[in-house]
C-alpha cells in the first residue's frame, strides 16, 4: 500500500521488515516490479478513460466478502 500510495516514503526498513518475514531478495523485486506494474497501467487506465471491465468491480459486499475470505487464509 505504501509503494502505491507514498512511493518516495519508501526507505530500507519496509525492505528488511519483507526480509524478516523470509522475502528473498528476488520476491521483493519482484514484488515491486508487480506492484509498479499495476499502479502503471491503472493510471493510464485512468488518464484515457478506460472503464474497468464488469468482473473488475464487484459490489462492496462481495469485496469484503473476498477480503474477509483472503485474510481468514
């Protein structure tokens, strides 16, 4: 959320808390280079007018519901 939010807040102590969670150096670059990946395309997304596809936004119930599910696991 960070990365996408505050990106030049980022700093060597989100990187080793990933580290101390046993992120391998690879898994963290790639991590971001996801990340970066999808905060791309989403602004250009955005900037020309691209309306989302309809599975792309569920209502706010089955979002919480997937939520809900994704943290219980």
């Amino acid at each position: 959320m960070k990365l996408t939010l505050v990106p030049a807040a980022m700093n060597e102590a989100e990187v080793n808390g990933l580290r101390d969670h046993e992120f391998t150096d690879e898994a963290i670059h790639v991590a971001v280079q996801v990340i970066g990946y999808f905060n791309y395309i989403n602004r250009v997304g955005d900037a020309l007018g691209v309306a989302p596809e309809e599975w792309m936004t569920p209502s706010r119930e089955e979002w919480l519901a997937r939520k809900a599910k994704w943290a219980g696991s």
